[in-house]
C-alpha cells in the first residue's frame, strides 16, 4: 500500500505538535518545581527568622555561612553581616573549628541528622546538624543550637573527669572542687587534700627560662569571661618539686544567667614533646658527635655575621690529621674519640662568642667575630699546641690550621674562606712527610716499648727470614724487603688489648677472632705510610698456609706471595725455640722436625727446605768452633 505526500505531510505535522506540547508541559513543570524548591527554601528560612531563642544558620557546600538568625548572632557575639561568607575557622578556635567542620562533613556524606555536643563559653550545648537541598542543586548543612540539661551537663563532666589529660574545676572564688587522676598525679595533691584550697596552692606555675613572671590563666579567664591558653614556656611544679611542660586550656563557667560560675582546666604533660622538639633543634644546627655547631648553622651565623660593625672578620679552617689512620688501626671508636680531643680543645681555647663547627669529616671551622689577623694566628697557634700534648692510643694529635681574616666591607667573605682553606692545605701539605714518618714510629715506639719481647721476636724473625731468602737464592733487594717485613709482621697487634697480645697467637679461643686481625691491621697501617707501602701484602699473608686454611684470606699454595711464605716459616721457628710464659723453647733441631711434620700443609716446601739448610749450616759452624 502506497502513502500519499499528503498523508506523510499530516503524520508529521502531528509529531510537530505533540513534541511542542511535551516541550511546554516539561518547561512548566519544571518551573513548578522550582517555585515549589524556592517556597521550601523561604519557608525554611522564614522558619530560621522566626525562631528567637533557638540559634539556627545554615551553611553551602563550601560550609561558608549564607545564613544565621538574631539568635546565632547573638550566640557567637557575632553580627550577620561578619558571619555571612566565612567558615568556621575565620570565627571559632582552632580546635573547635575543627570539631565543627568534622560533623558539618559527616551531614554532607551521609544526608542525616548529625549531633554533637560543644562546650562554648563554659557551657555545654548540644548541637544538632541536617542536609538542606540548596537552590543550585548542591546540599548545604542547617544547625541549630540547645543548651544541654543538668544531667547531661554532669555526664559531660562526668566524661572530662576521666580522660587521660589533667582536668581541674575550681568555684568563682577560685577555691579548687575537683581534680581527675591525671591532675592528681601532676600536681602531686590529692583531690581530698586540694578540695577547698585556692588553686595557686595546688596548681604552681614557673617560668621555664626564668625570664619573667607567669601571667595566671585562670585569673584572666574570670576577668575576661574567655577561654584562655597557657604559653608554651611555663611549668608545672609538683608538690614533691618535679617539673611539667603544659599545653593548658582554661574555660570560664557561667550559669544559665551569664554570670561566672567556676572554671575548668584542662592541662596535659608535653614534656616529652617538647624535649623532642628542643632535641630535633639543637641536632639541625650541631653536629651530634662533638656538640659544636654544624656547617649549616655555621653558613648562616657566616651570613649573619658578615656585617661592617664585625670587622675584622677572621676565621681559622682546620683538618685533623691521622683521622683515616686511627680509623683505620684502632676503629671508628677511637677517630671518634680524636674529633672530640679536637673539639674540647677548640672549646677551651676560643672565646664564647666564637664560632666553632665541624665543618666537615675531619675539618673544623672557626669563625671570629672583631678579630685581628694575628689575634686569630694566637688563637690557631694556641689550638696547635694545646693539640700536639693529647694522644689518642699512639697516634700523635696534630691538627693542621689555616687564618684569613676579612678587613674591608667590599671583601668577599667566601673568598676570605677559600684563603682559610688554601693556607690550612699549604701548611698540611709542607709539614705531610715529616708527620706520617712520626706517625709511624710512634706506633712502632707504642708496640716495642709495650711489648719488649714483641721487639725481640721481630729482630730474631728478621735475621733467620733473611738466611732463608738467601738459601733460597733471592736477590738482594727481595732478601733486604724480606728482612723489613719480618721484623714489621706483627705492627697490627698494637691495636689489640694488651693481655690478648701478649698470649700465644696459634692458640684458638674467645680472643682467637680478634687476635686472627692483627694481619690485616698491619697491612692498613703500612699501606698508610709511603715508605712501607710495598710491605703491607707481605705482612697481610704471614699467617695464611700452603694447604689453605690460614687466615685472614685463606690463600692456597702459591697464592700466598712468597715473601710472606718465607715469614710464616721464620716467625714460627723463632717462636717454638724462644721460652715463653706460657712454655720453655724446645730445641731447634727438634722445632725443624715440628715444621717438617707441618710440610704441605701449613708450610711451603721449599722454604722448610731452605731453613734445614740454614740450621744445619749453623750446627756445623757451632761445632766446628766449639771443637
């Protein structure tokens, strides 16, 4: 069946007019809705208008106040016109506030009811908080205001009794009529014994800096009719005299009239904190191990301190000198030990005024506020020899120091620095050899005049290591570097206890770990010093064996440099024929026997082989003169 363009013009004609009266029927009916919504709303807040005792407001979705009623105004002793616009931060305390946003968000997430209690101008109110469908669609949060009832007051009170801060109800008069546990403990008074008593008895406020007097809280709080908070610098002295850091509240108690009735206080002990807080500010701005100032608060003080009226402005650049090698010999204890010999020295030198930082590592800085250049020169040469007395185990104090001293505004005090430094460097550089070579027979001097029998097994070491090596058929500067490590193989043990370094080495016990680290304490320390450099891996390998079970590396065979293989056997010979505490020397026929028996295993072939050779050469020689 065909359609006509007739019938096709008139089905789309009717289409035309049902869309145009669906479009009118939807527009009106949204406009009746609207006019319903702005009815509510003006209802809602003719509603607010005329309640006169109830404070009510209401907040957008943003909770900035858009309304309040004479009521709330009077409540907050706030005019409409200050309220409208802000939030609840802009007009309330911190912590109130706080509250409030806390319960105004809850009626935003939830769409319900929310109620509260508050305790604003020693009253407790209860609060109570709704949705409201706003004219842009959004929800905004309506709240009215109640007083609580008597019961409820007292379950109020009931509850701040016996929570974990100190809490304190004193009358008008200012005579004390409560106090929970927590107040009981601080103040040292029972509440039986503080019941009666005027609270300047019971709650005794200091100064902590002993600075002024402490302005009383509670006083002020009467006298204004306002919450009060105790500055962060006052105590609480107890009864039995011990000292508490406060955080303090003090709220004013009024009755149903206005008039004042009392006051709580609400304290809590934040001693803890605060020497939390005073530990974090002093660690930013010292150095923890000597407690002088650090480079930070040092670049600041330089900053500071950089002005016209400071001139002249000097400063002393120092580097401690022997730091690695202490480290390195007797352990991080006794470098730690060196930085604060330095550091006590800076202290009892300098002035009060004066500057001193640990600049660095091993690097100290000085900075010297109206100071001539050879005022600061006394002062560095003062540091440096007061230094030059102190030892730390056997490393000679010594401190290497640089002055430059800025005399005109123009100077760059960056550069004046830079200058410290340059001479500090110039003067460790020149005096660099001569220290180490001190440095060196100091320890040395330690070890041999501690350990005289330490001395003799060195020398005795050194001759029959330089016999084998020449059994062996070395050249002469191998047999000379042989002799030198041998009689420095057992530098290491000055960094041992003193009665662990005088027991027998190959006896395994408790001390046995430590005594196995001689070797490597004596390869650091000739490998500091550039005249001993190329002995330190001899000495390392002394105690390691042929079949691998030496220590301290557990090399095997020919992996051991040979030298040390030379030493391993000199050293042990030299130990079985000498007498010791612990035991008589055996004969030393009867000692190569003991290291022939030991062939393969802890000892090298070859150099056994060599030592028979030595000792049988000896023999023959002994009887030929003896005949």
């Amino acid at each position: 069946m065909k359609v006509s363009p007739v019938n096709i013009a008139i089905i789309v004609l009717v289409l035309f007019l049902l869309g145009l009266i669906m479009f009118f029927t939807i527009k009106k009916g949204r406009k009746i809705k609207k006019e319903r919504e702005i009815r509510r709303f003006n209802e809602l807040v003719q509603t607010f208008i005329e309640s006169e005792e109830i404070p009510v407001s209401l907040k957008d979705e943003e909770l900035h106040y858009i309304f309040v009623n004479l009521a709330m105004e009077e409540f907050y002793g706030i005019s409409s016109e200050e309220l409208i616009g802000r939030d609840d931060f802009e007009i309330l305390e911190e912590k109130l506030a706080m509250k409030e946003r806390k319960t105004d968000k809850k009626v935003l997430e939830t769409k319900t009811f929310v109620t509260d209690e508050m305790l604003w101008r020693g009253k407790i109110f209860k609060t109570t908080k709704f949705p409201v469908d706003l004219l842009n669609g959004k929800f905004g949060v309506g709240a009215y205001i109640r007083s609580v009832s008597e019961k409820n007051r007292e379950k109020y009170l009931k509850t701040l009794m016996s929570i974990g801060d100190g809490v304190m109800i004193v009358d008008p008069m200012g005579r004390v009529e409560m106090l929970n546990n927590t107040a009981e403990k601080m103040t040292g008074w029972t509440v039986l014994e503080a019941m009666g008593r005027h609270y300047s008895q019971v709650f005794v406020l200091e100064d902590d800096k002993e600075s002024g007097i402490v302005p009383d809280p509670i006083e002020e709080a009467f006298k204004d009719n306002t919450m009060k908070e105790l500055e962060s610098h006052v105590v609480l002295v107890s009864r039995d005299e011990k000292r508490y850091h406060l955080e303090e509240s003090v709220a004013p108690i009024s009755d149903d009239e206005g008039n004042i009735d009392g006051a709580i206080i609400i304290f809590r002990d934040v001693t803890e904190k605060k020497e939390r807080r005073a530990a974090i500010e002093y660690n930013s701005f010292h150095d923890t191990l000597t407690g002088l100032y650090n480079r930070r608060f040092f670049e600041e003080e330089l900053i500071r301190l950089d002005t016209e009226r400071n001139l002249p402005l000097s400063v002393i650049i120092g580097d401690v000198d022997g730091l690695k090698l202490t480290n390195d010999i007797f352990g991080h204890e006794a470098g730690d030990e060196l930085i604060k010999k330095v550091s006590e020295i800076f202290k009892k030198v300098c002035r009060a005024d004066d500057i001193i930082a640990r600049w660095g590592g091993d690097e100290f800085a000085i900075l010297l506020p109206q100071t001539e250049k050879k005022d600061a020169q006394q002062i560095s040469d003062r540091i440096k020899n007061n230094f030059s007395k102190e030892k730390i185990k056997s490393i000679q104090g010594n401190v290497s120091l640089g002055v430059a001293t800025k005399y005109a505004v123009e100077e760059d005090i960056e550069t004046i620095i830079s200058s410290a430094e340059n001479n500090m460097y110039m003067k460790k550089t020149l005096d660099k050899g001569k220290k180490k070579e001190d440095a060196f027979n100091i320890i040395l001097d330690k070890l041999y005049g501690e350990f005289p029998a330490e001395a003799e097994h060195s020398r005795k070491t050194s001759e029959i290591c330089k016999k084998i090596a020449r059994k062996m058929n070395l050249p002469e500067a191998e047999i000379n570097k042989v002799s030198k490590a041998a009689y420095l193989h057992d530098i290491g043990k000055v960094a041992l206890d003193k009665e662990v370094a005088s027991k027998n080495e190959y006896t395994v016990d408790e001390t046995y770990k430590e005594m196995k680290m001689h070797p490597v304490v004596g390869y650091r320390i000739l490998n500091a010093f550039d005249h001993t450099v190329d002995l330190a891996n001899i000495v390392l390998g002394h105690h390691e064996r042929w079949d691998g079970t030496g220590y301290p590396q557990g090399l095997k065979g020919k992996e051991t440099p040979k030298l040390s293989r030379i030493i391993a056997v000199g050293e042990r010979f030299d130990d079985m024929t000498t007498d010791k505490d612990y035991r008589k020397a055996i004969d030393p026929m009867a000692a190569l026997e003991e290291m022939k028996r030991n062939v393969g295993t802890h000892y090298d072939p070859e150099v056994v082989e060599a030592l028979e050779k030595v000792i049988l050469e000896e023999n023959r020689y002994s009887n030929k003169i003896s005949r």
